[in-house]
DNA sequence: AAGAATGTTATGTA
DNA sequence: CTACATAACATTCT
C-alpha cells in the first residue's frame, strides 16, 4: 500500500501521538523483543521519513527503522487498544493512542552509523525541504534504462511507487520506455513539481489523488475509490479514451497511454 | 478462495 | 558501476 506520502503522514501522526512522554513498546508476538526491551518506557522524541522508510527516534538514542514493503501498514487505536493479532510485530502505546505495526518487511534497531548508510543510498525525496533534484536528474542520466524503471530505484528519486510513476509520465506525455538519459532537463523540472505537488496532497488527504476534478468534471464530494488516477489501474485512458496497455516491467506491472505517451523509436 | 497488491534486498551473472 | 533475472520476505482484501 505505501508510497512516500503515506510514510511521511505516519511520521507526523506518530509524533504527534506520542511526542514528550513515556511510551508502552511491546512485541506481541515475539518478533521484535530485543528491540521492546530497549524502547519499553523511553520517550519517543522524533520521528522522520526518507522516502519509504519511517524512524522513530526515542530519548535514550536508540532508532527503530521501518519499512512497509508492498502490504505492510500501521494501524492505530484510539482509547484501549484491542488484543493485537498474530501478525503484530510492533506496538506503541500510550494512554490515547495505539500504533500496530503489521506486514512490514523492516522492523529493526538501527545505531547511527547504519542510519547514515540507509539515507546515503536513497535518492533524492520529493517530500523533504532537504531534497536536492540535481542529484536525481544526474542519475537519470546515467541510466540506461526507461524512465519508467529508473523512477522506481530509490536511489534515484526516493518515495515514488507505482502510482506516482504511472501517473507523473502519463501527465507529462512521457512514455516509460524512453531511455532515462533521454529525459530532457526542462521535462524532468516538471516531472519533479508534480510528484512534489502530489505527494504532498498525498500527505494531507492520506491517499494519492492526481486527478483533477475540474479537468474531469468530477461531482464535489468525495472521489471514488479507482476514479482518483488517470492511468493506472485504469482500462482507458481519462484524458483522450483511448486503451490503456498494461505490460510487466521488471516484475511492476507499467502502465501508459500510448495516444498521450507516444513511444520512442 | 486463489490471486493480486501503492516494495525491497540479496545473490549470481553479464 | 550498470543491468537484469530470480527468489525471498511480509499480510489483507477481493
């Protein structure tokens, strides 16, 4: 389920839920004692987001390190908490609020030292004020590959997933084939602005929404759950109509508008 | 009720 | 260093 703006909602929730006091850290079901041991009791300072990795920062220094993977998710309690399932790795409590960690391919202590090594590998995030897209760009360059399969390498822009990439090329008549290092300064400036702009608006609305509403003529209201995207997961394209192809991509399926994104030679 | 799904890493090969 | 295929890992929802 998550991209990038899911992780930095849950970062600005979790600090908000539990910043200044003692928090409850327990590991229901066994798989992650070492790491409930340290936490149980310690004040959870700070939280951060890079990408699609989340952190919580407790007061004694330690780091717990996060990553959701393809079906992890947080899902929090208000008031008491139920009996957590099977499949909880991660519990964080106060008397208010209750977090569960479940699915998450990284639940793990992390010193210093390996926290560097996991920001120094990621791209460039289109969600920190810190982000500098000249480092994105210039890894464009480098690659060989389509567009569509370098915006997916963390290591080129971080926090984008299959939405966003299927969605940002369709709107910037970018076809995913297009070799990467074909990818026009000025195209890719505004590639950049919308995923920023997006995901932001991710953030807020807890979703990803890139359509716009006017441009559809979409009712006020809520949009429909498969109406808020374009292309993806889309039968025809929303722009022009016309059919939309669907093809795997190093094991994503990729999506395009072949009328809207014309593919290169 | 099998299968799909908004993801990454490790490993071996070229 | 870049690329690519494969396997492994994690759950919920239809």
């Amino acid at each position: 389920m998550p991209e990038g703006h899911t992780i930095h909602r849950l970062a600005r929730d979790h600090a908000r839920f539990f910043a200044g006091h003692p928090v409850a850290v327990s590991s229901p079901q066994g798989r992650f004692e070492a790491g409930a041991a340290v936490l149980d009791g310690a004040v959870l300072t700070a939280t951060d987001a890079y990408g699609k990795h989340l952190l919580h920062h407790y007061d004694h220094g330690a780091i717990v390190h996060l990553h959701l993977g393809l079906f992890g998710r947080v899902r929090h309690h208000r008031g008491t908490p139920p009996e957590p399932p099977d499949t909880v790795r991660y519990r964080v409590a106060n008397a208010v609020h209750t977090i569960d960690l479940i699915g998450a391919t990284a639940c793990e202590l992390l010193d210093p030292a390996r926290l560097e090594a996991l920001t120094a590998r990621l791209g460039p995030d289109p969600l920190r004020a810190d982000a500098d897209p000249d480092r994105a760009y210039a890894a464009l360059q480098r690659r060989r590959v389509g567009v569509g399969r370098a915006l997916l390498d963390q290591r080129v822009v971080a926090g984008v997933g299959n939405v966003y990439r299927a969605e940002v090329l369709l709107v910037h008549g970018v076809h995913p084939e297009l070799p990467a290092r074909e990818l026009g300064r000025t195209r890719f400036d505004g590639i950049w602005d919308t995923l920023r702009d997006w995901m932001a608006r991710g953030v807020r609305e807890r979703r990803i929404v890139t359509v716009d509403r006017d441009e559809l003529g979409l009712p006020p209201g809520r949009i429909a759950r498969g109406g808020a995207t374009y292309v993806y997961r889309q039968t025809h394209c929303r722009r022009c109509g016309t059919p939309v192809r669907r093809w795997d991509l190093a094991g994503r399926w990729a999506y395009a508008c072949e009328r809207c994104q014309p593919p290169p030679a």
